[in-house]
C-alpha cells in the first residue's frame, strides 16, 4: 500500500510546489518529474554496463582501457595525494589553475592562437559535463541543433532537456558492401547539410574521431562545416575526445584552428580519453571567452568543481606531453601505435570469422555488420526491441562477449537503417581482445553463420 510522504520541511515544500501545478490536489496522482526529464529517461551505458556486469562477460562493450593509465601519470596522481593540504581541498571553481594554465599553453600551440586560461576554458567532471554545459548554456527552447550520425548518445537527451529540437544528418556511406570498408568511405552531404539549417538553426554538433564509426573528418570536410556555421552565423561544438588516437598516418584537425571559427567554436576534450584514465572524470571545453562565460554559469550553479587532485595530476601530465610532444615519449604518439596493433587484431579476427569490420581511422571502436549471422533470437523479454539490441543482449547471455549495438547512436527516424551494425571496442588488454577470439571462433566453429 502506498503511504504518504513523511512531512518533513523538504516534503512539505515539494508538496506545495506540486499541488500548485495540479488541480487533483494529491501528490499521488501527480506526476512529480520536471517535463524535461520526458523521452530521455532511457541510457544505452546504463543498461549495457549492469547487463555485462551481471553476466560476468568478456567486455568489449563500453569504450575504457583495462588496462592502467601510463606510469608518469599515476604517479602525478599519487604525488598530488601527497602535495600537502591544499590538494584535498576546493580550487578555482573554473579549473585549477595549473591545468588551465597548461591547457592554453599546449592547445594554444596546435590551434596556433593565444588562448587565455582564465576565460577561454572551463574544466568539467569528464567530456561529459563538458556537453552538458554547452547545450545548457546555449540552447534556448525552439533552437534546432543540427547532429551527425552517428553521434555519442547524450548529445541528443541533453539538447531535448535544453528545449531545443535536435535535427540529424546522418553519414552515408559510399559502398556498404565488399572488402576493405573504411570509416573514411562514409561522408556527409554538402547540400543535405545546407538543407537542414533554417533561421532557428543555433549550433552543429560534430565528433571527429567519431565514436562510434571511428571516422576522422578531413580538411575539405571540416572547411564545408566552417564555410556554413560563418555564413548562417552558426556556433560549432567539436567533440574531439579521440584526438589523439588516429591510424594509418590520419591527422586529426582541430575545426577551431580554421579561418574564423575559433569565435564560433566550443571543442571538447576528456583527459580520460587522453592518458587512458576514464574514472577520473577530468574533461574540459575551451572556446572564445564570450562563449564560454556562458558555460561557466551552468557550471558555478550545478558541479562547482571537479576534485582537485586529479586535476593537478592532469597538469602534470600535460606539461610532460608539452615537453616531449612528437618524440617518442610522447604518450599521445605511443598510445595510437600501441592500439594500432589492437584495431588489426580485431579486425583480423572479426575477418576471420567471416563478418567484414569497417576499418576505423581513429578512436576507441571498430563497428562491423552482423547481417549475415544466424541466430535464433528467441529471447521473449527482447521481443520488439531492434535487431542489433536483440543480437547484444544475446550475445551477452549465451556467449558471455558484450559489444554494444550501433543504432543506438542514430536518431528514432534513422536508427532502422542502421540496425545490421554493432561495435567492438579494441582498447583492450591482448589476453581480453584474445578471450574476445576465442568466444567468436568457438561459435564460427559451430558453423552458425549464414
Ligand atoms: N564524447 C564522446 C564522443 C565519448 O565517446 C565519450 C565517452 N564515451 O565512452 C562511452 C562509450 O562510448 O563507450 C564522452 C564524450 C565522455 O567522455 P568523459 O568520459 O570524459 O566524460
């Protein structure tokens, strides 16, 4: 049986908040949830982490090392726990200030300007907070914000809970079928993309290297996106949390370093991503001062800051990248050649077992259609849900691998185009991507392909 709510201050002041807004006059029978919580309640990480957890899976699903983070940063983190009181303590509530400093320092120096450290970046919980920050700055309820598929699932919630509409365009590939399929054979459309934008048009969100396709945007591409944001007065967010893992001589460039879009452009970074330390949750977004003013508001009045130690451990981690940037001790140049060799691990045993992988230029995933397998998906409790969600959750519970399905990251009225995919994330140690082998050549062995 239901009971009311204890009448403590803080219930009696939700109650009269409510019973304003609802004639019936009872709680029960109101809906308690804000209305910007409608159609985003549902977390693709959320139920694919407890369903790997819970079957105790090879996991090849959510995009994070298992392997550590490189020694010289978890001793910074180490020697920043030991720096004396002020680490444990609360810091400028921006970004501390040695990893702003440094920030602008080494950022400044690939997108060839000054930036200010103090007004040009802001230091958030993750790339994540970083997103959430930007669309709650920016957007304002009936802004449409145009969206590349695939894109990073939280792009689409977070500019629903800002009100603002989100239009999609998705990447097509140039053949969808044959060897050698590359993340690079999928493009976007100049004239569909011109077509999208309207007067309401505020903001085009893009991710180069993009998870999951693992495309990286080239100059010409980048330069059509610049060319339409400066004629319709258009700000760019450039999720670029991948930047350093690109292959194959692929060069990741920063939207913001071309002609006129620094003023228009907000750039996301996760140190996660960068030194292969995802729980940390240290991210940031960097842009012009009167942008970013904007971003700082939503941060000031929701997280404040993010932990202080393990912003100082990222300082020092970006002075030692600063100081040997394009040698060989470069962690940003010995990570990439060190999953290099895992991407064509995996690809070699997807291939193997008779699925064609689209090679990514750069990033954590490898995406693969799955069209040609043969499974009896009788699974009742998946019934209705789309293919590649049914074949996941199969996949989970009957061989114990867990990947996770790519029409995820397409809009409602895109994601039935692209159902026949799922994505394998390769930044894994070599005894995992192994027991990942082992898992698909049993199966292949069994002859259940079509
Ligand atoms: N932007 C992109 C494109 C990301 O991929 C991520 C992290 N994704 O990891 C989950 C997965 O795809 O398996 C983020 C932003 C968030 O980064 P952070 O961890 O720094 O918050």
């Amino acid at each position: 049986m239901l009971r009311p709510p204890v009448l403590n201050w803080a219930s009696l002041w939700k109650r009269s908040v409510v019973l304003t807004h609802c004639p019936s006059k009872s709680v029960m029978a109101c809906e308690l949830h804000a209305k910007r919580l409608e159609g985003v309640d549902k977390n693709i990480w959320v139920e694919f982490t407890q369903l790997a957890a819970e079957y105790k899976v090879v996991n090849l699903g959510q995009g994070f090392p298992d392997f550590s983070p490189p020694s010289f940063i978890r001793e910074a983190f180490c020697n920043a726990l030991n720096g004396g009181a002020s680490m444990h303590q609360y810091t400028r509530a921006f970004g501390h200030p040695p990893l702003v400093k440094i920030l602008a320092k080494f950022f400044g120096r690939i997108v060839g300007r000054e930036i200010d450290p103090m007004e040009d970046i802001l230091v958030t919980v993750g790339a994540y907070q970083a997103l959430f920050c930007t669309f709650q700055a920016l957007i304002n309820e009936g802004d449409e914000v145009i969206i590349v598929e695939p894109f990073f699932d939280c792009y689409q919630p977070m500019v629903m809970m800002g009100r603002g509409t989100p239009v999609y365009i998705p990447l097509k590939p140039r053949k969808s079928t044959g060897p050698g399929l590359s993340s690079a054979d999928w493009v976007l459309c100049s004239e569909e993309l011109a077509s999208k934008i309207s007067p309401r048009t505020k903001a085009i969100v893009i991710n180069t290297p993009n998870n999951p396709l693992g495309k990286v945007f080239q100059r010409d591409e980048l330069q059509m996106i610049a060319d339409l944001c400066i004629k319709h007065d258009i700000i760019c967010i450039s999720d670029e949390v991948y930047e350093w893992l690109t292959y194959d001589g692929e060069k990741h460039i920063k939207i913001a370093s071309l002609p006129g879009m620094w003023e228009r452009t907000v750039t996301i970074g996760s140190a996660g991503k960068t030194f292969s330390a995802t729980g940390w949750k240290v991210g940031w977004a960097m842009g012009p001062g009167h942008i970013m003013k904007h971003l700082k508001t939503v941060h000031q009045n929701s997280v404040y800051h993010t932990a202080t130690a393990a912003q100082e451990a990222v300082a020092m981690g970006f002075q030692k990248e600063y100081d040997t940037f394009g040698t060989e001790e470069s962690y940003f140049k010995q990570l990439p050649a060190m999953l290099h060799a895992k991407r064509l691990r995996l690809a070699e045993c997807l291939r193997s077992v008779g699925l064609e992988p689209i090679m990514p230029q750069g990033g954590y995933f490898m995406i693969t259609d799955i069209s040609g397998l043969k499974v009896d998906l009788n699974d009742p409790s998946t019934k209705g849900e789309p293919y590649d969600f049914r074949i996941v959750k199969w996949l989970i519970k009957e061989k114990g691998l867990a990947t996770i399905p790519v029409s995820g990251f397409y809009s409602q009225e895109h994601s039935g185009d692209f159902q026949k995919y799922i994505r394998f994330c390769f930044v894994k140690e070599d005894s995992t991507l192994k027991a990942a082998e082992d898992i698909l050549k049993q199966w292949r062995i069994k002859q259940i392909w079509l």
